[in-house]
DNA sequence: TAGGCCATCTGGTCCT
DNA sequence: AGGACCAGATGGCCTA
C-alpha cells in the first residue's frame, strides 16, 4: 500500500518552485504567470490591471494590496502569493490522491478481468455504476423467486439504474450499455463474483451480457 | 507518431 | 482570510 500522502508530504522540487508568481514589475503592474498558459490565461493574467480592463479589478486590486490593512512591500507580497500557491498546490495535490486512494479502493472491489487488469477512473466509475445496479437486479430478483410470484415484478419500463431512473448520462433503461468498452474481458455475466444471474434473465438481463457490457 | 490516460499546476468561485 | 472544489492547460508516459 502505498504512502498516504497526507502521512507523507509530498516534497517535490517542481515548475512551480522555479517559476511560480514571478513576482511584480517595477511599475507595480502584476503578471501573475509567467509559465505556459492556455490561451485565457494570457488573455487574463497577463494583463495590467486596471479597472478599465478586469470586472471588479479595483476590487482586487484592494484585496491584493491587502485591503485597508498596512500596504506590503512588493517583495512581501511576492513571497506572501508564491507561499499561498505553494499551499494551495499541496492541498490540491493531496485531494487528488485521496480521490485516487478512494478509486483503488472501489478497483479493489469490482471484478476485472484479468485480474490485474486495472480499469481506468473513467471504467470504474462506470463499472461500478452498472455492476451495482446488476446487484440491485439480481437481489430483486431473487426475492421475488424466493417468495413466490407476488408482489409481481415490475414492468421492465420501471425498471432502471438504482439512483432511480433518472440515469442521465450514465445509461439508460437497460444501465449495462457500453459507453466506453476499452477493456474487452470475454468473460460472461455468469463469472461475475457474487452476481447469480437468473435463469431466466427476462426483461433485466436481455440477452448475454459480457462484462465489458457493464463498462 | 497520434491518441489516451494521468499527474500536476493554476486561477476562479464558493463556502466557512 | 483561507480552504475546498472545480475546470482548463500542460507535459510525460505508454500503446497501437
């Protein structure tokens, strides 16, 4: 398992060690980024600002001069920004990898095929949305099997994704579609782990459904 | 070599 | 004021 990065912060020696808030130039006009920039960051950030080119500039104007408080000399507020970013990029970097701890932890659930196959964020969102829902499915149907025919099933039209239907772009009626089948297993329903599928699939499971399906 | 995926940096916005 | 979240941009790595 590796490090958390939180129990282990991260020290990278990066761009934005040497290149990040260049600073100020003589005449006070801020350019905040001097890096390679998209398009709207030129457009944006290397600009003067004035009041007759930003919305609300004058605004931040105040703010980065520190509003009514002790105006900084220009190398303080150098120093202040370069630490601020240098924060705010440890932070984001941390959420980053906490969100990709959490992805590992949902691959770590979720079947694959091959078993080191490791399904990209995009495939196990997906995955895991549709293998849910199969779970959900076959849960219900295993109940209705096991306490007779009623209440009766109902119609397929009801019948959608477990966050209640309304799939939007995670799939429609039928949630195993394939959006974005880049792993290509040829493995049947039937192997997944934990997952029964019926007999007699119906309405639920139309036809053989390969995991790639649930992708 | 093009395209996909990913990590990282960055500025903006919203919230506390 | 500062943190969380987000989306855009960028560059690196890998594969067909």
């Amino acid at each position: 398992m590796a490090p958390h990065p939180l129990d282990t912060p991260s020290i990278q020696v990066t761009r934005d060690t040497q290149q990040l808030f260049p600073g100020t130039s003589d005449n006070g006009v801020l350019c905040a980024k001097s890096s390679p920039a998209s398009p709207t960051l030129r457009a944006r950030d290397c600009a003067v600002i004035e009041a007759s080119d930003c919305r609300g500039a004058s605004r931040k104007l105040r703010a980065w001069r520190g509003g009514r408080s002790r105006p900084k000399s220009e190398l303080a507020l150098s120093k202040q920004r370069r630490s601020r970013r240098k924060k705010a990029n440890d932070r984001e970097r941390n959420r980053m990898h906490n969100l990709n701890s959490a992805l590992d932890a949902l691959r770590g659930v979720l079947p694959t095929f091959p078993d080191d196959a490791k399904l990209t964020k995009i495939e196990t969102l997906r995955f895991a949305h549709n293998y849910i829902w199969a779970l959900t499915q076959t849960l219900r149907i295993a109940d209705h099997s096991f306490y007779g025919p009623e209440p009766p099933a109902p119609p397929c039209g009801e019948m959608g994704s477990p966050d209640g239907g309304s799939t939007g772009d995670w799939g429609s009626l039928y949630s195993p579609v394939s959006q974005a089948g880049s792993l290509s297993p040829t493995a049947s329903l039937e192997e997944l782990p934990g997952l029964q599928v019926p007999s007699s699939p119906t309405c639920l499971l139309p036809g053989a459904l390969a995991l790639s399906d649930f992708l």
